[in-house]
C-alpha cells in the first residue's frame, strides 16, 4: 500500500492527485519554508494544474519514480503548487524563470536555495534529463555548501 504525503489534505483535486506519489510533497507554505530553512535544502516548486497534459506525464515518468523520488527527498524540500488556486505563487516563478531567459509552460518546475529565492528552472524534465540535473544540482549544492 502507498503512503500519502503532506498533500492528502489538501482541496485541490491536482494536489490530491500527487498525495500518493513517492515524492514527499509538501503544499506551498511556511511549513515547507520554514523546512528549507532550517535543514538548508534547496526547494524544488513543482507547479502545474489538472488539466495538463505534460503535468500527467511528468507525475507518471518522474514522480512516480522510486529512485528519483528518494533522490528528490534525499536532497530538496519538494513543494507542488495548483496555479489554479495560487496563480500569484505561479506569476513569481514563471516571471523569474522567464528572467533566467527561459521559456516558461507547465509544468513549471523551479529550483529555490533554501532562501526560496529561484537559482534554475523549466517546464517539463523527462525522467534522463530530471534524473541527471537533480543529481548534479544537489551534489553542487552539497559540495559547495550553497543552495
């Protein structure tokens, strides 16, 4: 049987749709924040909305994935947002990813130091590409003490 994550409470049937994923899932908030902060992880906010196609395929190759769900929990507070209910968190990240000179969509996933200030971003990262850049973000985050 799986365990739910943070995100089994939730209202929104997008978040609830992910309760269930291996990822540990937190909603936006100061919780999570607060989290970051404290263990100086990095934050990865996962924004996306019901119906997205590219969101449904991500869930399914990405963060229904055991290796890199551990990965994900290992090294990052995990956050994932419904743009549909928090269209101002959704405008930071797109206006910040589009400040990094890349092309916004969803999902629209973006990294944070535990500061919650954006360092990388992007829509949609298939499970070889995701795998690969969340291995080397967080061994330059661990290796550097930065996030």
């Amino acid at each position: 049987m799986k365990k739910a994550n943070r995100l089994l409470n939730e209202s929104s049937p997008y978040l609830l749709q992910h309760a269930y994923n291996p990822v540990n899932w937190h909603p936006w908030g100061e919780e999570a924040l607060r989290k970051a902060r404290e263990e100086q992880k990095p934050i990865i906010v996962s924004i996306g909305y019901a119906a997205c196609h590219w969101c449904h395929v991500m869930e399914h190759q990405s963060f229904e994935n055991e290796s890199i769900a551990q990965l994900m929990n290992k090294h990052f507070v995990c956050i994932k947002v419904d743009r549909e209910e928090r269209p101002d968190v959704d405008q930071i990240y797109m206006d910040a990813v589009h400040a990094m000179g890349v092309q916004g969509g969803w999902p629209l996933n973006v990294f944070l130091n535990s500061e919650a200030k954006p360092f990388y971003g992007g829509t949609y990262f298939p499970p070889s590409t995701g795998l690969n850049y969340y291995k080397i973000s967080a061994k330059l985050t661990t290796k550097t003490g930065k996030n």
